[in-house]
C-alpha cells in the first residue's frame, strides 16, 4: 500500500503516478460527504463517488484502473471530512497484487 499525499483543503487536486498509470484526482467536500473524481491517463475512470471509511472507491476492474484506493480513519471509523484529510484521514493506494 502506498499513502497519498492530501492537504486538508475543502476542494483539492493531485496528480499522482500510481502502478504505472498517470492519474488526476479531484476531491471536494459537499455537506453530505467528500466526494472523488478520478481521471487515469486523461479518461475519467471515477466521477461523483463518495468517500467512505474503509470501501473500496475504484472496485471494479473494467473501469481501467490497476489497483484500488480506500480511506482510513487513523482515530476512529468516520468517513472523512475535508479538515482531517492527510491526518486523521489517509488515503491508501492498494497494489493489484494486494488486492483480495
């Protein structure tokens, strides 16, 4: 697994290699939960998904994504908040090959 690195910010956007894939990451925090879009190698593979503590955001394979990204609380369960992103918060990217 590999930790990506976040500011907390209520809107923010990373461009990040991961697995050999070019990806753009857009995160903002509406009232109701954070919120990913995810674009690898210029294709949107993710638009709109909420981020929830602990789930998979990718999940299924035919989106074009080698790999998968989840959301750990480091205090807790909750599902992340834009203000504890990168401390609280942290978002992992996990390997194909450490996914079961």
């Amino acid at each position: 697994m590999r930790t990506i690195p976040l500011e907390p910010e209520k809107s923010q956007s990373i461009s990040i290699s991961l697995g050999g894939q070019q990806c753009r990451i857009r995160l903002v925090q509406r009232v109701s939960f954070l919120y990913m879009d995810m674009e690898v190698n210029g294709v949107p593979v993710l638009q709109g998904v909420p981020c929830l503590f602990g789930n998979k955001m990718v999940r299924y394979r035919h989106l074009g994504f080698r790999g998968d990204m989840v959301f750990i609380d480091n205090s807790g369960e909750s599902n992340p908040q834009w203000d504890g992103l990168g401390r609280r918060y942290t978002l992992y990217y996990i390997e194909e090959s450490e996914l079961v």
